[in-house]
C-alpha cells in the first residue's frame, strides 16, 4: 500500500477544506493506505513567509513531501485562486517536490463561479513541481460540506457522488504498479533516441539515383 501525504491549505481553525481532507484521509486508511496530514496553518509563518527552507518545521514538512508515494491537496478558492498560504508552502518546497507523485487536488468555495480554480491555478503549479500524475481535480461549494456535533463531516450527496468518483481514480491510479523515473530521464532518453535516428537514416536511405542524360 502507499504512504499518501494529505496538504491542507487553508488558514482557518475551523475549516471546511481541512474537514474534507480529513474525512478522505480516513476512507484512505480504510483501504490500508497509511495516510499522514499536514495542515500548511501549522507551519511557523515566519518561515513560510521568509521562504526559510532551512527551519527545522519546513525540513520536516520537505521530508513527507519526499517520502510520500501520492499527495492530496485541498484547499479554499479566493478571488478565484488557491490561498496564499498553500502558494507559500509550495514556495519552499523543492522545485521537483512531487517527482514521480500522484496527486489530487481539491477545492473548496462559496461559489461555482470557482470551479475552474484548480485547472487553471493549481493544476499548473503542480504539474511544474514534476507530478507525475495529476488526476481529476474536484470543486466542493461549502453549503455542501455539513460540520456535525461529533466533528465529522456531511457531504451532501450530489457532491458526495462526484467526490467518490474522483477518489476512486486517485486509488486506482495509487495502487497500480508503476516504476518511477528519475527526474529528467525521458527528456535525455528522447535525446539519445534523436541522436541515434540520424546515423540509422543514412545508412538505411536507398543511394541516390545518377541524373537521367
């Protein structure tokens, strides 16, 4: 089973996204995944801010990014963007943070003049740290997200339906074998199989004709 790292972006004590990433983190372990959290409101925001990689809170946080097999990151839209706080950790990840990773990213809003948040801000971000597999993102309004007396969580059930599809993509895509690459490998392997084509050309190329008198 895999070591799955679940982000938590949002700066709120009481947070719907933090909710939600938790309500997940259990249906992973259920499924025999050992799943650690990571609120980024928990990190000393100095460091964050200062960009400080070398504070002993932000080494531990670049330690789950690297032992992690998979990352789920959540976090709330504002102004039609993921917060500022999940940029800031991001920030002072390394820039390959997510080499070779599975990835899901979830987000949570007001409104569904958001919904295109994750593709068109988040997405990217990841996909530059070197994720290797970005599955389906998914948007949840926050009247859908119900905090009950116990401290768990209701999803109402259209969103209910549409986040479990999307959580059974990220699994299957977790737990299918696969073989990671070393960061760069296909970008040099596609250039060794350019420079091996040239000579293979002109040796198999049929030897110009003499021109017609």
């Amino acid at each position: 089973m895999a070591t799955v790292l679940s982000v938590s972006g949002s700066p709120s004590p009481t947070s719907r996204t933090a909710r939600l990433l938790r309500h997940l983190d259990a249906r992973l372990a259920s499924r025999g995944h050992t799943v650690t959290p990571l609120d980024a409101r928990d990190l000393p925001a100095q460091a964050l801010l200062s960009a400080d990689a070398g504070h002993p809170a932000i080494v531990r946080a670049q330690a789950l990014f690297e032992q992690a097999d998979a990352v789920v990151v959540g976090t709330p839209v504002y102004k039609a963007a993921y917060s500022g706080l999940l940029k800031a950790l991001l920030d002072v990840l390394p820039q390959h943070a997510l080499a070779g990773k599975t990835v899901l990213p979830l987000a949570t809003g007001g409104s569904t003049r958001h919904v295109l948040a994750i593709d068109y801000t988040l997405r990217p971000v990841l996909s530059s740290m070197g994720a290797a597999h970005i599955v389906q993102g998914w948007f949840l309004l926050d009247r859908d997200l119900v905090a009950q007396p116990d401290g768990s969580l209701r999803i109402e059930a259209g969103a209910a339906e549409g986040l479990e599809q999307v959580l059974d993509q990220f699994t299957t895509a977790v737990e299918a074998p696969r073989v990671r690459a070393p960061v760069g490998c296909a970008t040099r392997r596609r250039t060794r199989t350019v420079r091996e084509a040239a000579p293979q050309a002109a040796r198999t190329s049929p030897a110009p004709r003499p021109p017609r008198s």
